[in-house]
C-alpha cells in the first residue's frame, strides 16, 4: 500500500482549507447578493451526457474521468459545472426564466499533471439562463467588480464581444474559415506582443493586408467611449456594429466603470462563446493570468437540449486556485487554525470547561486543552497551532474570578473577568481588508 | 443520450441546496466554536489505501467505484471521511497531537439503491485524534448536544462503552467468539424489543441461563448514575468495570447532562469501536433513526499506518439527509430564495440598479428584473421564486424619493426610503429557531 494521494490531487490541511473556505464564504456570498441561489449537482454524471456533442468537446473528453457502476452502466466524473447544468435545465422543462445560479464544486480532468493544473479542482460558476439583453452581461461583470473589491484585491475586468471581433476580422477582410484560428492568435496580444500576433497571423497564412488591418483596429486608445467610436466607425460589419451596440450598452449598465475596460483584442479561447467575452486581471500583482473569465454563450443549451428553444446565457467563472495564490502574496495573513483562543486548564477542568461553554455561547471558537498537560507543554501547542489566544484556567485566577489571557504573538498577559475576556477575543475574528459588508 | 441523472445520485435545486447550506453552515460553526479544523481531502484516492486490510473492510470494498487514471493507476471514489484522514496523519508524520478536525464531504457507495440510499451522499464528520482520557469523548456528546441545540431540534445523546457490553457478555458467560455476533443482537433492543432479542440470542445459540442474564443487565433503570452503580455492582469483569468507570468519567466531564443517557444495550454495528460509542435521537420526532453517531477507535489508525505508533480517536458523524428530513418536519420554513427583495425597474433601471447596489452594500440580497418585463409578470416572478418583497422602483416613486415596498405573502405595500427599506429587509435574515449565536 502506498500510503500517498491519487496523482493530481491534493489535501488541503487547516490552513488552506480555512483560506479557501474564507474565499468561497465571500465568493456565495456576493454571488447571493446579487441574487443568486446555489444548485448542486453530483459529481458523477452519466458518460453520454458528458460526451454529448455540444457539451465541453472533443479535447475535454479525452481528460473525462470513466466509471463503471456495478449495472455496467458508463459513468464519469464531471469535468465542469456547466453540462451538469444543461442537463438539470433540460430534465426541468417549466422552470421559469430568468434561471440565476451559481454553483461551487469539484471537477475532474484526467490530464497530465503540471504545476498549477490538478486533476481535481474547484470551479466556481455563477450564470444567469434566459436573458437577451446586456443587463445580464453587465450583472456578471459587476458580480466580478464587486467580488475582487470585497477581496481587497484591485481588479480591471476586460469586455469584448466575439461579434467585435468577427467584424475586425470581417472588416479586415479574413475569410470566414480561418476566423476561429485568427481568433486565437488575437488573444494572445498581450501575451506575445503584436509583433508575436503578426507572426502567428502570417504563419496561420492570413494576408499582409488584413493583419495590417487588424492590428489598426484592435488597437483603439483612449476612454472606452472613444476606443467604442473609432471601432464603430472603422468596421464595415454588420455583426460588429451589433457587437459594439452591444459592448456600449453593456457598459452604460455599469454603475461604476472605473476599472471597466473595453479590449477589442480579447477573444477567450472557448468556442462557443456567442457573444460577451470577459476576463478580469488583478491590478499591480505579480499574477498575470486572469482571475475570473466567462462570457455569453447563447447557443449551448438550447443545442443541447436540442429541443429548439432558445435559452441565452451569461456566466463567469473565478479561478479559485489563481485567487488565492494572489491573496497570499498581497499578504493576507493566513490562519493556522479556526479558534482565537485555546483554553489551558490548571487543575481547574471543570471550571475551564464552564468556561470554554460562556465562549463558545457567545460565538468564540475555543479548544480546550484534553491531554492535562503542563502549562508550557499547552503554551508551546498553542503557538505551534497559531491560535492568539491562550486562556489560563488555574486556581489562582479562580479565587479572584478571572483568567489570564495571554496574546501568543506577544507573550503579554492580563486577567480578566470572562466577560471581559469574551470581548477580548470577539474583536479578533478575522475579516478581508474590506470586508465590512454582511455576505454571510 | 439520456438527460437524467447517474443512477442513485441527486440534483439540489435551490430550495434543498439553500437547507443544505444551512445546515452545514450550523455544523461547521459548531465544529468550530469547539476549535475544530477544516480539512479536505480529495474524492479520488488510490485503490490500494482503501482496500488496506485496516481501512473500511470487504462490505464497503464491495462497494467502492474503481476508477482508471490515463497512466492505468487504479484509484478509486472514497467511500467515507475517515480512511483518507488516516492517510493524511500516514503523510504528516510530524503533526502535533492532538489532532482535531472536521471535514462536511461527499462519499460514494456503489451498492443498491433504496429509499433513503443513495451512491453520492454527504458525510459530516468531526474528529480528534491523540487523547485518551474520556474529556475528549465528552467533547464529542458536546458538541452534538451543542448541534441539535443550536437546530432547534431536542436530542437525547446516547452513550455506551464497548468495554461495558464486552463486560455484560463476560458476566453472562458467553463465550469469546460469539460476543461479536451476540452484540450485534443486542443493539437492536430499542427497535425489535426484549422478546426479539432474546429470540434472536437464542437463534445464536447462546446459552438460555446468559440470555436472562444478559436482558437483567442491560435493563439497568433509574438516572445515569443509579445505572451505572448497579452496573458495577453486578458485573464480574475488569473489562466491564473499566468501561463503567470510563461511562461515569465521561458523564461527568458533560457540564449539562440532562439529555445524556447511559445506554448499556447500545452497540453500533462497527467493530473498530473500542470503547465509548455515542448515538443521537431526536425527543419526540417520528424520525426513529439516529441522527449522528459515533465512538471511540483507539486502534484503527495504528493499525493502518502499522508504525506500531498509538493513535487514540473518537469522533462523530452527523447525517446531513436525515437531519434535513427532521427539520422539515419539525416544521422548519424552507426557503426557495437566497433573495429577500426583487427589484422591479418601471422604466428607470439606472436609478433601480444603483437601488440595488445600496442594498448590496448594505448585505440584502436582491435580485433585479433583466427582462424589461412589465409589473404583473414580475410580480408573478418573485411570487414564484419565493422572494419576500419585490422593490418597485418608478418615475412616481422616484419623484417623492421613495421606492415601493410590496410584501409578497401579504400583498401589503409601503412607500419607504432607501434606508427604511434596508432596515425593514434587513430583519428577514433568516435563523435557526435557536440561532442567536454566532456561529458563521
């Protein structure tokens, strides 16, 4: 037996399970305020849904975990949230529209393992099913604005529409079969360079001319208003006028679109994004992937479905692994452990214990110590445990009626009535730089 | 393809995910208030740790999904919580004891499927690992006392020692290799009754003069303490008198043990428990099943890492479809929303959506209408949604600086400002019956 992880996967002990569990805390719920109820869906899905052809592709599917039941029935495990949704839409016909949820899970991919890609990880989707209008796309964005700003962590959320793109590409005269492969050169442009994108585009055989024209339109400068006029007024597209109209009013939807950017280059990989592509960037970090990517896929489900209703859709997803990886380098200091205090009994278990109960009654998390070890033996645990707080239970203390509070970080102590203790420890629950909003 | 689900598995739509969230928000804060860490621990773990001569045993092996990764590694979908915890303390050998922690997972059991079974269900599991003495077993009733407390639903713990039944057993004469099955007979007492049992012991073969002694000694009455008294006085095993003596430790470290029952018949089917073995009932539900349960494992992980290294346990599990069942019983209103307020936009979606921002900042949860549909149709949204008020906001409205405040179940409607309608929203928080504390 080797006593080690499956290949790919990980454990989280206390510390990045406590960080993640803070993440996805805040993630819900800025999700639930702007009105989204959570759904679940298994793990394990049936292995022809997953296959269908409008599910996640040929390449995804070849990474599709397989499982035998004892029926000898084709099972796998899901590889994102999104088919697993199709196929709850599709099993509830009535379901009435607008369907906003979101869902935070585990997914699957039996891929090759590099650093950063696990073959367990945790999506975290939130979708709006069975609206049109940019209002939709403008909520999801905003949902991204309003989540990096309750992080603390400075954020730029980048807006194109792939119909902006078809007309620069349309306008720079690239035929139509060699569209989605120009597409994906395009989006590298912050990646590679424009010169980079050139090379791609003249490897790829797109002619001189229309990469010269491409390059013109997709670099547009100024405020997203001016950038949003040249481009209406260079494309000879139909679509991409559309396309504009649409990133226009998506933006008008905005409240505050101070760090709202219109990116005519971007692109996002995925092919069946329809309409909408958006890709949030953290501002100033060391982390230049983006943090959260979705866009409109207006197409998928109803092709899924196959039922010939339309069902548009907008959704984006945070990256949850990316996230915390920047929090950590802007320096959010990381718990070891849930409790603020652990609770050090001096020949005094029962009266320790009553009050461990007054804490935990007033919402404090607090150990207490089990084994009935000596007071530098409980000290030294403490600090190895990264609690803040140790509280001192002895008979000394007890005759006064207080506990000996002592800050671990510190070594200072003081004694206290437990009251006072209580709002000691109160005021050390931990919270994001900004986080002063109730998203509990 | 077929759209359905994988047999044996369930969606949650948002109405039964919101319950779920909720109760496992309870738990988890629970777990926490006693100091207890997260961890998480992947779904696919390698074949060979579960199938360990130490880990589940050949039944729950029967049942464990095998899962092939692209490099032909057998792995598989972990079956419970507490064989990849194993694992995790295999891998950290330097961890400091004790070792406390939760874990709220998904496991898988490929067996039939009944009522009430399901191949994807969720574990909620709270552990500590490296005490001996009976405080850390008390700590454990605690906070399933603290749990149902905390749920508004009235529990009685049950509580037993292997050691005691092992005692009874030694005192009625039955001989060593039959204790195992004798036991599994007498754990049935409260569900197939006293004639029951003793057909069942006589099916056995076990002796009639140990069956009449087994039935008086497992029929102890009066308080906890009066049980245990005669208990001891009448059993002719060390064994026995040690279990007693751990039962009446136990208890004693339990600052409220009104709802706290000595149990002498109580068994649990597992046979890695070695002593304390804990049982939660709810008073007065028609749900007859335990809602948690658990005990003592001293040998089990030193047994499976096979580093001749002790590791004592006792732990807990809570079961989440159970629990749900019962508080829906108990009566426990369930939401259909994460919203309490829709906003309805009357021709003035810029002004409702800066509305809504004000709400989010202040943490409502709020939706808003995306479809530009009239007043009527919106009002059947939110009616159907289950939201408790819908938020109209009109040029009218807007004149006098006001937004209409419609209460969805009365039909009751208000003029109020912006901060009168935060604070009417913001007292439909929702809560347990007993959720004063904060346990988030």
């Amino acid at each position: 037996m080797t006593l080690q992880n499956a290949p790919g996967t990980r454990d989280f002990p206390a510390e990045q399970a406590i960080a993640r569990q803070r993440l996805t805390n805040v993630l819900r719920g800025v999700f639930e305020l702007y009105g989204y109820n959570p759904l679940e869906t298994p793990v394990l899905e049936r292995f022809d849904v997953l296959a269908s052809k409008y599910a996640g592709g040929a390449e995804i599917l070849k990474e599709t975990f397989k499982v035998n039941d004892q029926g000898k029935r084709q099972l796998s495990l899901r590889y994102d949230l999104t088919v697993p949704m199709c196929r709850f839409i599709a099993m509830n016909p009535n379901m009435k529209l607008p369907f906003k949820r979101y869902q935070i899970g585990e997914v699957f991919r039996d891929g090759p393992i590099k650093l950063g890609r696990y073959r367990q990880f945790t999506q975290c989707d939130v979708d709006v099913v069975g609206v049109k209008g940019m209002s939709a796309d403008a909520e999801i964005a905003c949902i991204a604005q309003f989540a990096f700003a309750e992080l603390g962590l400075p954020a730029t959320i980048k807006l194109n529409s792939r119909k902006v793109l078809n007309g620069i590409l349309e306008t720079a005269g690239v035929r139509k079969e060699k569209m989605e492969t120009a597409i994906l050169s395009i989006d590298k442009l912050e990646k590679i360079g424009r010169n980079g994108v050139e090379k791609e585009l003249n490897e790829k055989r797109i002619p001189k001319q229309s990469i010269t024209r491409i390059m013109e339109l997709t670099s547009a400068t100024g405020t997203n208003q001016a950038r949003i006029d040249q481009l209406r007024f260079s494309l000879k597209s139909d679509q991409g006028i559309e396309g504009m109209n649409e990133v226009e009013s998506l933006i008008s939807f905005i409240p505050d679109s101070s760090n709202i950017e219109f990116s005519p280059s971007l692109a996002r990989g995925l092919a069946y994004y329809t309409g909408t592509v958006i890709e949030a960037f953290l501002t100033g970090s060391e982390i230049k992937s983006a943090v959260a990517a979705g866009g409109r896929y207006d197409k998928m489900i109803g092709n899924f479905l196959g039922t010939g209703k339309e069902y548009p859709a907008v959704g984006v997803s945070f990256g949850l692994d990316v996230i915390l990886d920047a929090l950590q380098i802007a320096g959010l200091r990381q718990k070891k452990a849930v409790s603020v205090a652990y609770i050090i009994p001096i020949k005094a278990f029962k009266e320790a214990s009553s009050i461990a109960q007054k804490l935990r009654n007033a919402g404090i998390k607090a150990g207490i110590d089990l084994m009935e070890r000596g007071i530098s033996r409980n000290l030294e645990y403490a600090a190895s445990a990264g609690i803040q707080y140790a509280v001192i239970v002895g008979e000394q203390e007890m005759k006064q009626a207080r506990v000996k509070l002592r800050n671990m970080q510190t070594g200072e102590e003081k004694l206290a009535t437990v009251e006072e203790a209580i709002s000691i420890l109160a005021s050390h629950t931990p919270s994001y730089p900004k986080s002063n909003k109730n998203t509990g």
